[in-house]
C-alpha cells in the first residue's frame, strides 16, 4: 500500500489542538477480503441483500471505477458492474473488526470517539512528546490498524473535527493528510460544497442556485446573508466555510440511536406480514439496547414506499424502557396511523425502527411490586440468552407468529 504524507499550510507552533480522523477504506470490503486471497484486486460490492432489490453497503476500489458506490440500489449496481463478486453483509464480523480498530486507536490516546463502526476521531493534543511528530504518529497509526486487522485506513490531520473529517476523506485511499493551523481557509476554498460535512444534495442543490459552488464562493457571503437565505442553518454554514469549529469530542461511548431496518423482497401492503416484520425489528431493536445496558424514551418508524418516499414517525414515552413489549406495542400504532392516513394499499419497499433519548439507567422501578413487569424481565433475559447463542431467528414472541400465520 503506497504511503502519502502530505501537509497544508504553514508549521504551526507547539502545542496547537490537533485532531485526527481516521476513516477505515472501503471497511466491509477490506473484512470481506481476510482470509479470501480470491477477492484482492477484484471488484467486490456488500450489501444488506444481494439481490436486485438490496441497496449497496459498501464496493471496493475496483468496483467504484465501474461507478458503483454505496446507498446504491444493488440493481443499478449490478447494470454498471455485473462481473463483480457480491456477498452478503455480515454486521456482527464488522463490529467485532471494529472493535479491533478502535482499541488500536486507544493505544495512541484515550480520547477516542468512534462515530461509526469505520470511523473516529483521535485527539493527539500534547503527545508529540509521546510518539513523536503528528505525521509520524498518523503514520504509525495506520500502521498499527493495518497489522492488526488487514485493513487500511486513512488519516487527516488539523485542528478540528470539520477541517480533519475533510481531509481524510481527500486523502482515499490509504493516505495522510494534514492541514497546519492557519492553513484551513487556503485548504478549503477550491473544493465544492459538497466536501462539508453535513451538507447534503439538496442543500447543495439550493447552494448551487444562487451561485455558491466552492467553499470559497461560500465564505465570500456574509452572515446576514447566509441567514436570511438558509435561516438558522445560515450561521453554520457561515463558519463550516471558514473551517471553524472548536466542538470538543464526544468521549461517552453511548449511540444517539439504536435501530435495525430491513428491505423487502418485494413491496408488500399486506397487514400482517407488515406487523410481523416490525415485531422482529423492534425485538432485534430492544435487545441491542439492552446489550448496551440501556433504555430508550423515543420510538422512531422509517417508512419506504415503493414510489421511494420516506416518511419518519415518532412517539415518545413516559419513562425509559428496554422491555420487548413497552417498545413494540407503541412501534405497531405508528404504524397503524401511518398506514390508515397514506393509504392501507400502498405498498412498502422498507421498513424499520429506532430507539433514541437511552438513558444509561434502566427503566425506574415501580415503587409497588409489579409481578408482570418482573415477569417480562425475566423472559427477555431469557429470550437475550437463547438468541446470543442461536441467532435472533432462534425464538420468536408468541404474537409475531401469530400475525405470520394469519391469513
């Protein structure tokens, strides 16, 4: 794998706030790749499913030439690039290479905050001393990864989470990147506003309709300006431009959100296939949560339908819960409302759940004994252990059968 070290911007002084993001390369791929010596140089796309209907996970190198990429509808993934080996995402052999990542990253610093399964930011400030010049130490640090996982990864360097995100990401594959102090708003000008985290396509869009391609052409506009075109999005905006941002890294490993969300096989408005599936989803859902030791106060569903509109519902509940049924029963009445305001004869192309607002008390207990409520500790106990060991399809709740069976 080639080395690139490269800078921007001129040497700062010592002791100046440096961050690190680091961004692992093409991840599921490069997992897919251990052990499969058949794989290396080829074009290798993962996703959910690899069937017509799955959307892309993640493509390799090889297949992004074919203009493969991920969020992709597998179909079209496989119009543009039909010779390539598809195969099956497996989260749980991920999570643990993740957790393999991230503990190599915490031999550099404790300040690590992981914000996806493939990607974190590391706060080098002061340890020059420790491991030597930030290049260096970037350097070392995808060494370290590399040797422990086979995977490689990418690094930016500067003095910020925004400015550092942007870097690794013009650094792919597999290279370093650091932008000096004082260096951030000459890095950041030629590059389209695309590049800022956080802006997506139709703010892009909305960008490029009144002339705003660059993140140059962005920080030429004033605030007043910016605010009363975008509002309160303005002032950010205002500062992504100019590469400020003094957030602090998020140490606490709790997620925002914990969910899972599936693709049909083919679009479905039948009642009761729909309320099992989300049975099985806010199950899936609720025993990750209390994997984590959690509870969850906000129910989100995530709607699909087959025209691909999205449509998101929330609830929100009186106290935190882990319990199966206290998060299903609430998830299955959003449905209900969805479907009884859209049409119970549209169809559905996905489906899916997520749990915020965790707490990292479980739910308050009752002030008067409730034999119910232990009793249902009890079986998801129960049913937790039966499914670490045999998979989630082992055992199903006696209610999600029933709706499977109805005709």
């Amino acid at each position: 794998m080639p080395k690139r070290l490269e800078k921007q911007g001129p040497e700062p002084p010592r002791g100046d706030r440096l961050i690190a993001h680091v961004d692992m390369d093409a991840f599921f791929v490069s997992v897919e790749r251990m052990g499969r010596p058949d794989l290396e140089n080829q074009p290798v796309i993962v996703g959910g499913s690899t069937g017509r209907r799955g959307v892309v996970s993640a493509a390799s190198y090889e297949a992004r030439a074919f203009g493969v990429h991920s969020a992709m509808p597998m179909a079209r993934a496989r119009e543009l690039c039909p010779h390539a080996v598809y195969i099956q995402a497996n989260h749980r052999k991920y999570g643990e290479a993740s957790r393999r990542v991230m503990k190599t990253l915490g031999d550099f610093t404790p300040a690590v905050q992981a914000v996806s399964v493939d990607e974190a930011y590391l706060d080098l400030s002061g340890t020059e001393r420790l491991h030597g010049p930030p290049l260096q130490t970037a350097a070392r640090i995808r060494e370290a990864v590399l040797r422990e996982t086979n995977c490689s990864a990418s690094i930016g360097l500067a003095s910020s989470r925004l400015v550092s995100k942007i870097a690794s990401g013009l650094s792919k594959p597999a290279g370093i990147l650091r932008v000096y102090p004082g260096g951030e708003a000459a890095f950041l000008r030629p590059l389209k506003v695309s590049k800022i985290p956080g802006v997506g396509r139709v703010m892009v869009e909305k960008l490029n309709r009144i002339g705003i391609m660059s993140i140059g052409d962005l920080a030429a506009q004033s605030l007043p300006f910016l605010e009363a075109q975008f509002k309160n999005f303005g002032p950010e905006l205002y500062r992504k431009a100019r590469g400020l941002d003094d957030s602090e890294l998020e140490l606490e490993s709790r997620p925002k959100s914990i969910g899972k969300e599936t693709t049909f096989a083919e679009d479905t408005a039948d009642s009761a296939k729909l309320e099992a599936v989300l049975t099985g989803l806010a199950e899936e859902a609720s025993a990750r949560v209390r994997r984590r030791g959690l509870s969850a106060r906000h129910i989100t569903l995530k709607l699909r339908f087959s025209d691909f509109t999205t449509l998101t519902r929330s609830f929100t509940l009186e106290k935190p819960t882990h319990l199966d049924k206290e998060i299903i029963e609430p998830a299955l009445d959003l449905l209900r409302r969805a479907r009884a305001k859209e049409g119970r004869n549209r169809k559905f192309r996905l489906l899916g759940v997520y749990l915020s607002g965790l707490d990292a008390a479980r739910a308050q207990p009752l002030l008067i004994k409730d034999e119910t409520r232990e009793k249902e500790e009890r079986l998801v106990e129960s049913l937790d252990e039966i499914r670490e060991r045999f998979g989630h399809e082992a055992v199903y709740a006696r209610k999600n059968v029933e709706r499977i069976r109805k005709p």
